[in-house]
C-alpha cells in the first residue's frame, strides 16, 4: 500500500492541521503549548495539538462531575444500551482506527486492528455487565433483620493512558466505569495524540446524540498540566494509570494523599519458562511473538527466556533463525512482521540496555542494532547471558530478549520471580507435574501466569494486572468492574424490636 495515500484516514477523521487538546461537552480553545504528532515509521509530522491548560482542566472535570450526578440515577441496563451504541460506532469505524494506531504507534496491521477489536469486546463485555452488577445477601443474627451490600457508582474517573495501547486501556476503562454509573476524564499518552482525539469524537458522537455531552472528557496535556491536578484532585475519587513504575509511584503517593482510589498498571519484565518436555514448536511460537511483538512494547512483552540445560542449544539455534528471518519495516505492509519503536528515546534505551548486556558479560547472538533510515527501527537482539545480570532485572520497552539456562523448575521459578515487577509469565512444557507447580502458591508470583501459552496478550475476560512493582491493579474481566463503584452494607430491621449485634444489652 501507499503510505502517503493512508494519510487520507486523517482526513475522513478531520484531522489535519492543529487541534485541540481538550474536549467536555463541546471542543474547547486550548491554551498549553502546540506538540507534534509523529508518526514513527518516517519521522513525518501527521498533525498538531495544542495541549489543554489551567482553563480547559477545570472545565472539563467539572462538566464530568455534573455528568455524573446525573449518570449515576440511569438504571445499569440503559446505561449498557448507550455503551452498546458506542460498541457499535467503534466497530463501524474499525479500520480506520486501526489504521490511526499504525500511523501514529507504530503497530503491524493486524495488531492496529486487533487492539480497536479488543476495545468492540471490552463494550460488549461492559453491556453484559451493566445487568450483572451483583451485590450479596447474608444471614443476620438478629430476628427479623435483613442484611445485604450493594454497589453504587463511585464518581468521575480519571484515565491515564500509554502510547502502546492508545485506544484499548482507555476502553477498558471509560467502558466499564460508565456502565458502572461513573463519568470519564482521559488524559491520552502526548506520543499518540491523534488517536486519543479520533477516538473520542467516535464516542462522543454517540453521547452527544442522547444529551451526555461531558460524559466522556478528554484533556491532552503534559504531567504539570494535567497529570498533576489529576492526581490532587478530590473530584475524581478513582485514578487508573498505565505507565511506567516510575509515573505509577508517583500517581499512587499523591492520590493516596487524599484517600482516593488508584489503579495502577505498571512495568513488566516477563519470563517465559521451557523445559525439557515442552512442544518446542508451541513454545518457539509464543516466545517469539511474546518477545517481538508491537516491537517488544508491551507491558507483556517477553523480556526473559530461561531453557533447560537439555534442550537450550537446539532452542536457541531455532530461535535465531526466527529472528533473521523477520520482516521489519513498515507497519502498513501486511508482510510486515515488526515496525517501529515509538521515537527516538525508545530507541537511546534500546541502545543503552544492548552496550550494559555486554558489559555485564552477556552475548548478543542476533540483532542488538538500529537500522539505518528513516523512522525509529531497531534489530530485534536476543542475547545469551550467563546469569541474571543486573540489566535483565530492568523493563527496557524494546524487543530485547535476554536468553540463559536452568537445571532444575524450582530454579527457573525462582529466578523468574526475582525481579521488581511482577506482570506476566509462561511456562511451556507438558509435565502435569510442572505446570501445576508453576501455578501454585509456591510458582509464579505475576498477577498472570500461563502454561503453553506466551505472556504477551490478555483477553478481556479475564481480570489483567501484577502484583509488587506492577501495581497491584485489576483492569478488563472478572470482577475488575468493583474498583469503580463502592460497596455499601446495608441492614434493614423489619422488627418491632432494637436487638444488638453480639448480645449487647443496653436497656435504660
């Protein structure tokens, strides 16, 4: 396909130009800084946005607010029929939006699309949802007494999102917490502007029809700008940011601060496990993917790779034939396996992780370079180290594989759990024995553990998020929805009498 010709989705969009950062009922004037949006294949400018302000932030949380007072008394039902017809909008403009996500993030095709697919399932997944928001009965031990906890809506949410999943972690959240009865203020990654704006005039569009413009607000703007008063702000008594450790301890502090709510989903530094019974021909395919997909910028991304001793040469030599073999160039041609790294940093740390393997005694067996051209590409490197070397303890966002050997399960797990983060992991093999043992108490410390399938990717099923410096938080399935409502108790006394818990007496 023509590139340039691709350009043509910022048109359909009305997308050109400069834009504002800001929306809440109608666009607002921004008043911040004007930032490029660059699309990472070739360094082009695709457009302009002019950062939200002091201004635009207060008007914009408080449209929110007032939405949600309103919201919050929609029966769960009908707010699930509108979420619907926001499920279905996304789904009509599916290809372009996939397309913005290569344009601007640098995605292969089928992943662009894949990701708008994932945030269609999470809108079906919320509409389920909006019938299902179940509170519990229990026995009280008092006569004639009824007790029972139900869930209301908790309020504006505030949604901080990365340039790798523009559109997906954004729905995972604004479809859930309006389903939930809550309002959404968004506060985009400044990388992958464009795909924040078009993706909200898709919503927006859809909100305006049935009177809650505001339900949805949009603020793109930098940490002082927006992320700051985000954090400090007692309006929104929910922030759920995906970012790096570093952002997400600061976010968690300062929300803390107020006794609000955070939900953070932060670094990965994932390992996938193979030993000596596994289908290596599973395991060469979800290793690869897990460690080269969207370029190795995923908080799932594979980062470790530990073989046993018996099979690790045959492995490795497979392995790296794989990786010579792949296709990276633009994301826009469908034979295209890996694109770009998101900018020009991303590509200084990719350097920067390769020049400290080596010094720390590692050996880097395929890639480890940057391509010389236009646009932000790397060599997807897979380096053999001789033991856990202080860098394969980092999350560096890019496809580095570090690659070493194990004698025995109980070593591999616990050299897998003996790292800061604590995301995603995998273990192939066929053993019952093992695999149990990796999923048991004693196995895998991540907040996602696998056997026979990479730790790169989630369905919207199930709950996602780690456990130490991931976060802790739960997004997407399961009963993620809690997060974004509060739980009340409730005991109704149906009785002529004022009996007390636990015998007390207390008669004058």
């Amino acid at each position: 396909m023509d590139h340039n010709a691709l350009l043509d989705v910022l048109d359909r969009f009305e997308m050109r130009g400069v834009h504002s950062g800001a929306a809440g009922s109608s666009w607002l004037k921004a008043s911040g800084k004007i930032i490029d949006s660059v699309d990472p294949t070739t360094g082009q400018v695709l457009a302009q946005i002019q950062l939200a302000g002091p201004e635009e932030y207060e008007k914009v949380v408080a449209e929110a607010h007032e939405a949600f007072l309103e919201w919050r008394m929609i029966p769960a039902p009908k707010r699930g029929e509108i979420i619907d017809e926001v499920t279905q909008a996304l789904r009509e403009h599916k290809e372009d939006l996939g397309l913005l996500i290569s344009l601007e993030a640098g995605k292969i095709r089928s992943e662009g699309l894949g990701e708008v697919q994932e945030a269609i399932d999470i809108g079906a997944f919320s509409v389920g949802l909006s019938r299902q928001l179940y509170g519990l009965s229990m026995h009280s031990e008092r006569p004639e007494h009824r007790m029972f906890e139900q869930w209301h809506p908790l309020g504006a949410v505030g949604v901080i999102t990365s340039f790798n999943f523009p559109i997906a972690v954004w729905a995972w959240n604004a479809m859930i917490a309006a389903v939930a009865g809550d309002s959404v203020v968004w506060k985009p990654s400044s990388k992958t502007p464009l795909c924040a704006i078009a993706t909200h005039k898709v919503a927006d569009k859809v909100m305006q029809k049935h009177g809650w413009g505001g339900l949805f607000g949009l603020l793109i703007g930098d940490r002082h700008g927006v992320g700051g008063p985000m954090v400090d702000d007692v309006r929104l008594p929910l922030i759920s940011a995906t970012g790096s450790t570093e952002m997400g301890r600061s976010v968690g502090v300062g929300v803390a601060k107020r006794f609000g709510r955070s939900l953070l989903e932060l670094g990965g530094n994932n390992a996938v496990i193979v030993d000596q019974t596994a289908d290596q021909n599973l395991a060469l395919s979800g290793v690869l993917f897990g460690a080269v997909g969207t370029a190795g910028q995923r908080c799932t991304s594979t980062r470790r790779l530990f073989l046993h001793e018996s099979i690790a040469d045959s492995f490795i030599a497979r392995l790296t034939g794989a990786y010579k073999s792949l296709r990276i160039g633009d994301p826009l041609l469908d034979s295209t396996l890996v694109g770009p790294l998101i900018d020009e940093g991303s590509v200084k740390d990719y350097e920067r992780a390769i020049r400290l393997a080596t010094e720390q005694g590692g050996e880097v067996l395929v890639g480890g370079k940057r391509i010389d051209g236009p646009g932000s590409f790397v060599e997807p490197a897979l380096v053999r180290v001789p033991s856990d070397i202080p860098i394969t303890k980092e999350e560096t966002f890019a496809p580095i594989l570090y690659v070493s050997t194990f004698k025995t399960l109980s070593e591999a797990i616990f050299r897998q759990n003996d790292v800061p983060q604590g995301l995603s992991s995998a273990i192939f093999s066929d053993s019952v024995r093992a695999s149990e043992n990796f999923l048991s108490a004693k196995g895998s410390d991540c907040g996602i553990a696998n056997v026979n399938v990479g730790t790169s990717g989630a369905e919207i099923g199930g709950a996602f998020g780690g456990e130490k410096e991931t976060g802790g938080g739960r997004e997407s399935g399961s009963d993620s929805w809690k997060i974004y409502m509060r739980r009340q108790t409730n005991t109704v006394n149906w009785s002529t009498q004022m009996p007390l818990a636990q015998g007390v007496k207390f008669d004058l």
